[in-house]
C-alpha cells in the first residue's frame, strides 16, 4: 500500500512548482504542511472504504486515483501545520489556494460537487479530467512558474480607467513640485521675454508635461521674438 507526502514523486514539473508554492506560502505567513502526493490503488480502496464499510466520514468518491496515481503525480493535499487547527480554517486554504490558483493549478475547494478544500491538481486548465487520466492520458507539462509572472498578471488587469486615474494623480503630483535650481537661467529668460506665461493663475507648471499643441504656442513666440 502506498501513501506518500513526498513531493519528489510528483510528475518532476508538477514538483518543482510546488515547491515554489511551498515558498510562496511561507513567504506569505502561511504555514503550510503536505499530508500526501501520491497513493497507489490500494490505500485509495482503503480511503473509498471510509465512511462506507469503515468508520468516519465519507472522505472520497472514487475507487481508483486519478491525479493522486502514482503513475501521474499530478496533485497534492495539504493543511495548517498548527497541532488543533490543521482543518478548522478556511481563510487558511483560501489564501494558500489563491497562490496555487495564480500559478495554474486547480483547486478542489472551487468544485460545486464534493469541494475538497486541502486538494490542489495540475489539470492544465481544468482541460483535464480524472477520466482523461484513467484512461492514461496526461495533462502536457506544467511552465515553471516565474515571480514575474504574477506582476504581469497584474498590470494585465488594469482598465483603463485605472490606468487614467493612476495618470491623473501623477501628472497633478508634478504640478506641485518645484522646478530645479539648475535651470533657473533658463527659466528666467523664457519669462522674461515671454515665452513662459504659465495658466493664468500664476502656476508655471514647470514640472508637467508638455503637449504639441502647448510647443507649437512655445515655438510661435519665439519666432515672433526672433521676427521671423
């Protein structure tokens, strides 16, 4: 009978991620123990017996494993490595789910039927179906997962709206800052023979952008100064 929780028997690409998903989690404060990766058919009758022709809980609905074959490797089960509280914490699985999820693999706390809160698997999208792997075809390899990738994700969903917003604060933020010292001559002499008018009010806006429309206005004066 095979019952493991080592994750080096996991399909090798399957592996390596999650032992970025294990960093990740730690970094993030979660503290995050692997109770198994792969099972052979034998312990998986044994769990299917649960609840059914041996005491507990119903724990599981199949016969045969799937994504837990040791012959696919595929998925892994954890919980809260804190002695009392392994299980009695959702916000605990949601957020070590969160950080798997980014990374592409499933969650089993997401089914509509039979959620499994301590199960994630790599099935490519949810394109793969334990059917799919009894039958023996296996979901292709799994991209290793880069920090980066993450921030992409991010910046991706911006809208545009954010993204006028997040402008906007800046470009006011530069109209309050004072211009710097090395181009005082300069500036000088711009608004001294008026090139530089500023909006009206005073606010030469030194620091802000500057538009076409605004450097042809620039421009035109100083032809009109040079007389040409």
């Amino acid at each position: 009978m095979l019952n493991s929780r080592d994750v080096g028997l996991l399909r090798q690409d399957v592996a390596a991620n999650c032992r970025i998903w294990l960093e990740r989690c730690r970094a993030a404060g979660l503290n995050v123990l692997i109770t198994n990766t792969v099972r052979d058919r034998e312990y998986q009758e044994f769990l299917y017996a649960r609840g059914r022709t041996r005491p507990g809980s119903i724990v599981t609905n199949g016969r045969v494993p799937t994504f837990h074959s040791d012959a696919a490797g595929l998925a892994w089960d954890f919980c809260q490595n804190i002695q009392g509280k392994e299980y009695s914490d959702p916000a605990f699985f949601r957020a070590a789910a969160e950080l798997a999820k980014e990374m592409g693999f499933s969650w089993g706390g997401d089914w509509r039927s039979f959620p499994d809160s301590p199960h994630i698997q790599w099935d490519a999208g949810k394109t793969w179906t334990s059917a799919m792997i009894l039958a023996g075809k296996l979901p292709p390899p799994m991209p290793l997962f880069a920090a980066e990738q993450s921030q992409d994700k991010e910046d991706e969903q911006m809208t545009a709206e954010q993204f006028d917003k997040l402008m906007q604060g800046w470009l006011e933020k530069l109209k309050s800052e004072p211009p710097a010292q090395w181009s005082q001559d300069a500036r000088k002499w711009a608004e001294e023979n008026g090139l530089i008018s500023g909006d009206g009010q005073g606010n030469l806006q030194y620091r802000s952008l500057v538009t076409r429309e605004q450097l042809m206005v620039f421009l035109q004066r100083l032809a009109d100064k040079m007389g040409q």
